[in-house]
C-alpha cells in the first residue's frame, strides 16, 4: 500500500528544511548549481532564480517565399511544418518551485526557464537543454515534464508530472528511520531525499556534502526536541 504524503506534512517539513538549509555553508553567487536557498513562502518552496551559461536551440516559423526567378512555379508550403532552429551560447534563468499537489497528495517541482531577454523557451528548447532526446518527446517518452499554469503564481511553468511520486516517497519513508523522528524532522528527510532524486532530472547535481550538512541538522534539532 502507498502512502502518499499529507499537505500538514509538507508544510511543517517544508519549514524545517529551510530552516535547516539556512543554517549550512551556502554558495555565494546565483550561477551556482546547487539549489540551497530554498524559502517557504505561501505554502511552497522558493528557490532564488539561477543562471546558466547553456547553448541555447531556439526554434521558430518560418516563412518561405519564392523568388522572383520561381514565381511561376506553384510551390506548396504547410507553414506549421517549417521552423528555423538556431543554437547560441547564452545565459539562461531558471526559476524552481516546489508545491503540494492535493490531487497527487505529493510534492512537485516546478520551473520556469528564459532567456537573458526575458523570452520564455518552449518546451522542446528545454527538452534540448536537458539533453533529451526530441524525436523521443514526439512520441510521448518525456511524458514526465509537463506544462501547466504555476498553481500560486499563475505562471505558465513547466513541472515533473508526480504520476510516480508516490511509489518513490512510500520506498523513502521506508529507507529514513521516520519512526524515531518528530513530524517535522521526518517530512523534511522525506522531502530532502526527494529533491536529492529529482533535482539531478532538470541538470541540478544534489552534492552529498549538502545532502549530508542538511540532514545533520535535521537530526540535531529532532534531538534536541
């Protein structure tokens, strides 16, 4: 049987885990890969936006027209078929989110992606950042990363669908000693463990020293409880 996790529990885990981020050796700039700035605000976990210097695919329409040597000749073009792709070196901001599904019962990552300009990159530009494979996401084999509207800010956001969320969170309470742990300590493990899983999806390594410095604190203040 599943367990699936409680909104009560990711809250109070949610604001241990912050607590407890805020108390480990942090990075100093916002290029860093690690994402060890999370806040708790308005019910979720907030990341500060991060920026990566990435080779961008951008893809666009394009028109087609024909010369003035071919206007004679009828040329056919579906217009929704025909698109320019062009690769750049440039920074890209991402902006990460982590919020409760009441549906799901589980936690679920949430980001945004731009360019320096402000442009929104498309889903299969991000496909493409995460080096997956794009004739793979034709079919529906990257059905994992979805598009949907940020269910607090009301952003267009791209998400990890959390269809297999509660069968890993049920193996993590298994594997963390929950049971000799406040409900705090133990939520904030269970998330901890999560993100360390899940991060490493969107190209976001979870270090062990972070993951080990996170979890010490939880244990010092379950201890001290």
């Amino acid at each position: 049987m599943l367990h699936n996790m409680k909104r009560k529990d990711f809250l109070v885990g949610s604001e241990a885990l912050t607590i407890a981020f805020s108390k480990c050796q942090r990075s100093n700039d916002n290029e860093s890969l690690t994402l060890d700035k999370w806040n708790f605000e308005n019910d979720c976990l907030i990341h500060p936006p991060i920026t990566r210097n990435q080779n961008v695919q951008t893809t666009t329409p394009d028109l087609v027209h024909n010369d003035d040597e071919q206007e004679e000749e009828e040329v056919v073009v579906d217009h929704e078929q025909v698109t320019v792709s062009q690769t750049t070196l440039s920074y890209t901001e991402w902006h990460f989110s982590v919020v409760y599904s009441d549906t799901w019962q589980v936690p679920v990552l949430y980001f945004q992606v731009q360019q320096s300009d402000g442009q929104p990159l498309w889903r299969q530009d991000v496909l493409g950042l995460l080096s997956l494979d794009d004739e793979k996401s034709n079919d529906d084999s990257w059905h994992f990363l979805s598009q949907e509207e940020h269910p607090v800010t009301g952003v267009p956001s791209f998400f990890l669908h959390p269809c297999q969320t509660s069968a890993l969170l049920n193996i993590l309470k298994t594997h963390n000693k929950v049971s000799t742990q406040s409900l705090e300590s133990s939520s904030a493990s269970v998330i901890l463990s999560w993100m360390s899983i899940v991060l490493p999806a969107v190209g976001l390594p979870f270090p062990p020293g972070v993951y080990s410095q996170v979890q010490d604190f939880l244990d010092l203040d379950n201890s001290s409880k």
